[in-house]
C-alpha cells in the first residue's frame, strides 16, 4: 500500500462529496429500514430520494469539476 495525495482536492469538493455521501447512503439505509418494516411506499420513495440525489451530484460534479 502506498499513500495518496490529496492535496489537489479543493475544500469545496471534498465538502460537496461528503456531504451527498451521507445523504445518498442516508436514503438507502432509511429506505431499507422502511422495507424491514412492511412500510413499502415509503421505502420506495427513499430509494428514490437517492436516485435523485446520485443523478445531482454527478451533474454537479460533471458541470463543476470535471
């Protein structure tokens, strides 16, 4: 194993990836909770929630930083 440099990442970027990080594995993990509990529309709305939101932060990510 060897270390990586990160140095080149801006704050800002590392902000915005952590932040729809936790609210994409957010939704996912809520929405299979709500699927444990037999409450499937609203399980289906999470994976939803997330769909969304990996489909905005790659916009994001290819609009501003790629």
């Amino acid at each position: 194993m060897s270390l990586v440099d990160v140095s080149g990442v801006s704050s800002t970027l590392f902000i915005l990836g952590v932040i729809f990080l936790l609210l994409i594995f957010g939704l996912l993990s809520f929405g299979i909770l709500r699927m444990f509990q037999q409450k499937f529309r609203v399980g289906w709305f999470c994976f939803g929630g997330a769909i969304v939101s990996f489909s905005v932060f790659m916009f994001i990510l290819n609009k501003w930083y790629i």
